[in-house]
C-alpha cells in the first residue's frame, strides 16, 4: 500500500508518526509540508475524503494559529475561505497527515491510521 506522509520533520509528533509507518511496513511517500504546502484543491479533497470537521485540519495548538486570532475568526470564514487559508502557510495545517486510498487523515492516532493502512 502506497500513503501519502505529509509532515514537518522537525515535529516530535511526525517524527513518532513516520517511525510507526516504518514499523508497520507501510510504504510511503514524505512531503515536507513547509517545503511544498498542500494547495486548496488538494485540501478541499483531503477535507471531503476525510469525513471530518474542517476544524480537525487547522493546528489550533500552533503559534501561527494563536498569532492570527484564528479561534475567533474561523466560525466566520466560508469553507473555501478555510481551504484558502490553510493553503496559505503549512504550519497552519494540522500534522502529520496520513493520505491513503482508504481515507485521509490529520494528526497522528494510531488507532486511526490502523482503519487507513487496511
């Protein structure tokens, strides 16, 4: 099975993430999410797939996120709007995210990844 790994390797949490991968044997592609952000198409289709709030794919415990006052803020935002924003710097969104054929999803729970690597 060929995933998608969208990090930040600096992350203790991807790093964690990427190391429970290898260990499942799960094959992967990595993308660095400061180098090569995703756009808004691509989180829009991540988002769908997902089946979850858009909240989940904002990394509301990051700086960037608390500088912006996003809290406050994203209740009045469109979804294209928080599609726009997220694609706008990769530290807003949240990280790791795991996207394979089976679903998609933001954040490292390993009881959730298991139901994506099938």
């Amino acid at each position: 099975m060929e995933a998608l790994f969208v990090e930040y390797p600096k992350c203790s949490t991807c790093q964690k993430a990427k190391k429970w991968l290898q260990e499942h044997q799960v094959e992967f592609t990595g993308r660095d999410i400061k180098e090569e952000r995703p756009t808004s198409e691509e989180l829009r289709d991540w988002h769908q797939r997902s089946g979850l709030d858009i909240k989940r794919f904002f990394n509301t415990s990051g700086m960037l996120y608390k500088e912006m006052k996003l809290k406050d803020r994203l209740p009045e935002l469109s979804l294209e709007e928080k599609y726009d924003l997220l694609a706008t710097d990769g530290m807003l969104v949240k990280r790791p995210v795991l996207v394979t054929k089976q679903g998609v999803f933001p954040g490292f729970k390993p009881e959730e990844w298991e139901k994506l690597i099938g």
